[in-house]
C-alpha cells in the first residue's frame, strides 16, 4: 500500500471517530417528549423496516438471477412473454405493502391533527421577528423575543463573539412556559407575514398565517426546555425569532402563572 493511501485511509478513519465523539450526532431521527412525536418516530420506524424487507427481496432476486442465470450457464436466454400469475404477484404486492403502510401512516395523522379535549390554549401571535403569547384562561401575555446576548452577538462588529453566547440565536427573553401532562391547544396566527411555529421535538409545526388560525396540540410528558424557530422566511429578522418552550411541572407552572399576573398588574398601574 502506498504511503498515500495509508494517509487517506488514516485521515478517513479520524474523521469518523471525531463524527463519533460528538456527543449528539445520530443517524435517526430524535423521540422528542410528546405522544405525537413518538408516534411520527413509530411509524417511520416501521417504514423503515418494510423499506429494507424489500430491499432484502429485490437485491435477492436479482443476484440470485445474476448469478444462476449468467451467460455461461444459460448461454441460450429464456423466450417466454407473459406471465398471468406473476403479473397478478407483483400488481397485488406493492398494493398490500402501500395499504400496510397507509392505514397506519394515516391513523399518526389524524391523532396529530384532531385538536379536540384540550385542557388548556395558548395563543400564538407571529410578529416580524418575534412571538407573542397568550394565555387566555389565565388572562397573560407577552412577547418573546430574541435574547439580549444573542442580539448583541449578532450586530456586524459586535465586541461580543457568539461562540461566547450559550444556546446562540436559540435563546428568547422571556420563554414560554407550559405545565407538563397537560393537552394544550395551540392557536397560531399572524399579525403581518407569513411565518411558522416549529419546535422539533414536538414533531408538528404550523404555519403562522394573517386572517387564518392553525391549531396544533402537545401533552409534554418530560419537563425540559425544548427549542424552535420560525420556519417560514418571512423577512430580514427571520433566523432571529427563535422559540423556547419551557415546560414544568404543574406547581412550578402554577406559581410561575402568579409571578407574571403580578408582573402584568404592577406594569399596568
Ligand atoms: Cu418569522
């Protein structure tokens, strides 16, 4: 083996194992902490699976061809044209496998879209470049915007560099705070363009469109602070409206609804 190649195989190898050590690099997509999102993960999953059943079968049949029926076995090829049975096979094959993976695929879609038996609303409000939130049956709201931190980072000569920015153009100032174990509808609208309300891990996202409202819905099983953005271009601030949703137990939930309702009412005097 030349040096060269030696060189090339070792620097492929390196590469790899620095891929590895990243503490979240992964092939699949993620589980977030929502049943929607586990049922995306499910489904896709089972794809999969059909995916490489079938994989497994038609690279099968074909070596097994390329093999057994190679030239200097069969120097004389078959003549035949037309095979009923084997036309029926391969017409009722593909059918079953597209029902097999439609009836499922479509019951994930309905559970994610049927909004209905929410315990509580929040309505989402895009802005150019910020969201605003409310919470109706607790009379809050408030605009989240980008953090200071990240703002300052992100002016073109800034004396702050964003490596030194925790969770960079990811952080807001005020997060969205939702109990845990709770179905919570969202009603998401805009005020003036288009945008969309995403956060990956809740595995739906909706876009946010002026004189329209969409809804969406989670029940977060797992407190945590789970991160979005907008996923609609909506304009020169677009990668700078990012979401935070911070979701809590329902105590912390409580005494964190009775903080802000004091907050609301000492600005209001
Ligand atoms: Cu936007």
């Amino acid at each position: 083996m030349s040096l060269h190649l030696i060189r090339l195989l070792l620097a492929v190898v390196l590469s790899l194992q620095a891929l590895a050590a990243q503490a979240d690099y992964r092939l699949n997509i993620p589980v977030g902490p929502t049943e929607t999102s586990r049922a995306i993960y499910d489904f896709h999953m089972y794809a999969i699976w059909v995916c490489v059943a079938i994989g497994i079968v038609v690279f099968g049949v074909m070596f097994y061809s390329i093999i057994h029926f190679r030239k200097s076995k069969h120097p004389v090829p078959a003549g035949f044209h037309e095979n009923t049975v084997l036309e029926i096979v391969w017409t009722v094959i593909p059918v079953l496998i597209l029902v097999g993976l439609a009836v499922p695929a479509t019951k994930a879609l309905i559970r994610i879209e049927d909004t209905s038996g929410a315990e509580m609303t929040i309505k989402v409000t895009a802005y150019q470049w910020k969201w605003h939130y409310e919470y109706p049956e607790e009379g809050i709201q408030f605009f989240s915007s980008l953090d200071e931190a990240s703002d300052r980072a992100r002016q073109l000569g800034s004396d702050l560099a964003p490596e030194k920015v925790a969770n960079y153009l990811l952080e807001v100032d005020h997060p969205l705070v939702v109990p845990i174990n709770k179905r919570i509808r969202f009603l998401i609208t805009s005020a003036d363009v288009i945008h969309a309300w995403w956060v990956p891990a809740f595995g739906w996202k909706k876009d946010a469109i002026p004189g329209y409202v969409n809804a969406g819905w989670v029940t977060i099983e797992k407190p945590g602070i789970y991160r979005g953005q907008c996923t609609e271009l909506c304009g020169r601030d677009h990668a700078y409206m990012p979401i935070v949703v911070k979701a809590v137990t329902e105590e912390e939930y409580k005494s964190w609804v009775a903080q802000w309702k004091q907050r609301q009412e000492t600005l209001e005097e």
